[in-house]
C-alpha cells in the first residue's frame, strides 16, 4: 500500500468519525433542549455540511414544536469553520 492510499484511508476513517461525532452531539443537544424546555422529539431532516475532512451527511432531530435548532450550527450555513470547536 502506498502513501496516497494510506492518506485517502486515514482521511476517509476521519470524516466518518467526525460524521459520528457530530451526529452523537446532534442527538445530546436535543435531548439537552427537552429537557429544559419540554416537548417531544420529531424526527430528523437530512443536511450536508462541509468540515476540514470531507463533507458530511447528518439528521438533524427536531422537536414537534419546532423550537429547537442546534446550538453549533448556523442556519442556512454549509461549512462547518472548525470542529475543535464543537
């Protein structure tokens, strides 16, 4: 195997770990809002974001009331500026 390979390999394990990570952090901010501010879970909707790895595609969970939105992303935004800060 040669180095290209091993980059494209590397890259690829990282974005998908950072895909899970993201997504993990989706799931505790929901659950984080709910709990302070009531209401039911709704669901997802799908969204691409672009990280320094690669883009990524997430579920966004929703809640009934439609009052929770996620605390580290911008609405409308496609680029994710740093994930250290997530």
């Amino acid at each position: 195997m040669d180095q290209d390979t091993l980059r494209i390999l590397l890259r690829e394990a990282v974005r998908e770990t950072v895909a899970e990570v993201l997504q993990t952090v989706l799931e505790l901010d929901r659950t984080a809002f709910l709990q302070v501010h009531g209401g039911r879970r709704n669901g997802y909707y799908p969204r691409k974001l672009e990280t320094t790895f690669g883009q990524v595609d997430l579920k966004v969970p929703r809640d009934r009331e439609s009052r929770y939105y996620p605390a580290f992303l911008k609405p409308y935004a496609r680029r994710l500026v740093d994930v250290g800060e997530v």
